[in-house]
C-alpha cells in the first residue's frame, strides 16, 4: 500500500506546494491503480481529495505557520505514535517535502524548491536553518526525490550532492477542464497572480507598471493572494484570496499575465493563464524558461524597463502569443503527472 503522508499541511499557508499536491491526488483517485491511504493531519481532515484516509490524531493541530514548526518539533521529537499510524504503508510518499515521521520502508520525497540557497537573502537566518535541517535531511534520506522540473533535479544534484539518478523529473500538470478559454472580452488590465512574497519581486512590477501608464493610463493591474496590505501604486488593485472561478475569470478577462517571479520550481500560473487563451509575458529565471518554453514572452526580471517593454510588444499583437500558449499549457497534464507518479511508486514496490 502507498501511503502519502501529509501530515505537515497547514491548509492556506503553502502556496504551489499545497495546490499542486491537492491536483495530484485528485487525479490519482480519478484514474490511480494502486491501493493508497493518504494520512491526514488533524487542522486538514479533508485534504485527501478522494483518496481513503486516516486523521493521524497523534500529530498536534496546527493552523498557522508557527505551529506548524512546533508540531513537526514536537512529531521529531516523539515519532514513535506517528510511525505507529503508518504501520501499514510499503512505501510512503512525501508531497510537501518533510519526512515526518522517517520511516524504515522506502520513500518517496517531493522537492518543489531550493530557494533557500539560491536566494539566501530573502529568508531570516532561521527560516535557512530549518530548511537546511529539515528539506536536506528528507531528501537525502529519501529513495527517490521527484522535483517538478529539471531546472529544480539539476541544482539539487549540484547544491546538495543527490545521486543523479535517484532524481526524476515531473512536471506538474494543469486541470484543463476548469482553465480552457471562454467567450469573456479582453479587457485593459494586467494580472499577477501571486501572492506577497518576497520574491514574486511585486517591487519591480509596480516600477515597470508605472513607465506603461506613461504611455497607457487607462491600464490597471490586478493583484491575487495574500500578503498585499498597505498603500499601492495607482492603478493597481488587491483582490486577495480569490475562488477558482474567479480567478479563471480574470485569466480569461486579462489582457495578458505579467509574471515577473525570481524564482520558481515549476511556475503554475503562467501555464493556468495559457490554457485559459491569456497571452503571457513571465521572468526568465530558475524553471520558467522551461516550463514557458517560447510560449511566453521571456524578460529579465530585475529590469523595469525590460518588463515594461516586455508587456508592450504583447499587447501590440497578442494572438501570436495566445496560440502558442494553448498549444504549450495543452502539453502539461495531471493524467501524465499521476501516471509518472505511479510509475515511481512501482519502481520501489
């Protein structure tokens, strides 16, 4: 049996490793041919997505980031009720990274990331302690590490010494039956669907926003997810947390997606904003070269004026872009990710 341990999952707080996983097992309960049981912390009883599930009630509940920190001290320092509840699993998988608890049978571990040690300065000196503790013990403890790109497996092997090949490649996958494209007219705004972090680089965006309202100020910029607090620029607008219909709205209502990110493993919302027929200007760092391909307009992302100029030869002759788009995001399934998944967990079983 696969045991898929999301004991670690603070529902809201994960960002692309959370939804990615979510998708994942959507999908595996969909079309998955082996027997799987996903074990459950007690602040997410429904995060199985359809797969059976047992609530690990053993693990202490927690909602916010900082108890997420005490419960997994707390699981490292008492693993053996966590080992006991995942007595029965042959292999386990580990989607969000942390291999809590270790365990004696074959793992599976999923590293979405190394921006700790490629972007040091954008995390305190304890958040790069824990992730050097608790990412690169789990991943060199693992069986297999999966990474949702090349870009992420190459700088693993290099940055942390993995065995090249104990390292597999799987693209996440897009749901093209809630991102297709709609009848909604373009309208004369941008979107970045990110939320506030430090290095989604909303700084320089809004620099590059304010050199296009020179020339174009009937432009707006629409702003998803967390974080956005406080006075911003003119002309652009917070729109939080939004439900997915919402946010397949403006993808399909946009009159293109400006994503200007440092630094991604993978990149899902560009990909989202192409099947949703929305041209696309994106950063041309870490994986979103190759996830984007030459389906995006590609620019440095430390460069206001290169974004600006980026954003305005789009917008002068979008269809180009929207059919190379469609064409690229139609590439990225979850039915290929789930079935490379599986692929994986036999090569253990």
């Amino acid at each position: 049996m696969v045991g898929i341990a999301l004991l670690t999952l603070v529902p809201g707080e994960l960002g692309g490793s959370e939804s990615s996983t979510a998708a994942l097992l959507r999908e595996l309960s969909r079309s998955g041919t082996l027997p799987y049981r996903v074990y459950l912390p007690p602040a997410a009883p429904g995060a199985a997505e359809g797969l059976p599930s047992e609530l690990v009630g053993s693990y202490r509940r927690a909602h916010t980031i900082p108890g997420r920190l005490a419960a997994m001290a707390l699981a490292a320092a008492r693993p053996a009720p966590l080992r006991r509840a995942l007595a029965d699993a042959t292999i386990v998988h580990y989607p969000l990274t942390i291999r809590i608890p270790s365990l004696a049978v074959p793992s599976v571990v999923t590293l979405h990331d190394l921006q700790h040690l490629e972007l040091p300065g954008l995390f305190s000196r304890g958040e790069r302690a824990f992730r050097r503790l608790a990412y690169h013990r789990s991943v060199r403890g693992a069986s297999i590490v999966v990474t949702p790109s090349a870009f992420v497996a190459g700088r693993a092997v290099e940055l942390l010494g993995l065995d090249a090949g104990a390292v597999s490649v799987i693209h996440h996958g897009i749901d093209h039956a809630r991102f297709s494209p709609g009848s909604e007219a373009r309208e004369p705004f941008l979107l970045y669907p990110a939320r506030r972090w430090a290095h989604k680089n909303h700084s320089r965006l809004f620099e590059a926003f304010a050199l296009l309202r020179r020339a174009r100020p009937e432009l707006r910029l629409v702003l998803t997810g967390g974080g956005h607090s406080g006075v911003l620029p003119e002309g652009v607008e917070a729109r939080g947390i939004v439900p997915s219909e919402e946010l397949v709205s403006l993808y399909r209502r946009a009159a293109l997606v400006v994503f200007p990110s440092l630094y991604e493993g993978f990149g899902q919302p560009p990909l989202e904003a192409m099947a949703c027929g929305c041209p696309v200007a994106c950063s041309n760092a870490a994986a979103l070269p190759e996830v984007c391909g030459e389906a995006a307009r590609l620019f440095d992302p430390r460069d206001a004026e290169a974004i600006a100029a980026a954003v305005v030869e789009v917008l002068a002759d979008p269809a180009p872009w929207v059919a190379r788009g469609i064409a690229r995001s139609a590439a990225f399934t979850w039915e290929r990710s789930a079935g490379a998944y599986e692929a994986t967990y036999r090569r253990l079983l």
